[in-house]
C-alpha cells in the first residue's frame, strides 16, 4: 500500500491486493480519525477481488469520513471488483470514478 499526501486535506491511498487490503483500511481509518480534516481516494488499480471483511473496513471508513464530514472516492476499480461492489449494492453507497486523476480533480474543485 502507498499512503501520498496528496495536499493538506487529501490522501491518495493505493491498495494492495488481499490478504493485507483490510489492515491497510484499518491504518487509513485510524489515521483519518488523528486528522479530522481530510478527504480520502481509493485506489483500486493493483485490486482483483474484495472479500466481506474489507468491504466491512470500507463501510467503516465511509462511516468516518461522513462524520468528519469528508469525502470519499474510490478509482480504479477493475470491472471484476466493480461487480462485487454492484451485487452487494455498495455501488451506491460509495463514490466511484474512473481513475486517481479524476478523483483528485474531483476533490480539488470541491475545496
């Protein structure tokens, strides 16, 4: 997992794939929560498959952003992971676009 600063209020989080992509959204979330204002993009690019447990974790960090009322973007998701997230209908509860670039964009028109 990559962790950047991509500005003062933006992380650009790169998962690995599974086993390890659960404890790195449990890191992301625990450092969410030390800095309260920052935005978070997901990026699914090295990602085949996603099990429950790091949907759960996903769920979680979604949960914690809302609350600190940050944003959210999940990129690069392969058309593999894309449907696991579509079956489970968290294809509506998360933001999804189509790669890191746009979702940076995305959040900096935002601030």
């Amino acid at each position: 997992m990559g962790i950047q600063d991509w500005s003062e209020n933006v992380l650009l989080v790169t998962i690995a794939p599974e086993p390890d992509m659960c404890d790195e959204l449990k890191m992301v979330t625990d450092m969410i929560r030390q800095r309260k204002k920052c935005s978070v993009v997901i990026d699914f690019s090295d990602v085949d498959i996603v099990t429950s447990s790091s949907l759960a974790q996903l769920l979680r960090l979604q949960k914690t952003l809302d609350d600190l009322d940050q944003q959210f973007v999940v990129c690069g998701t392969s058309k593999r992971t894309k449907s696991i997230f579509e079956v489970t209908g968290l294809d509506k509860v998360f933001e999804f676009v189509e790669d890191k670039f746009t979702a940076l964009a995305g959040l900096q028109m935002a601030s």
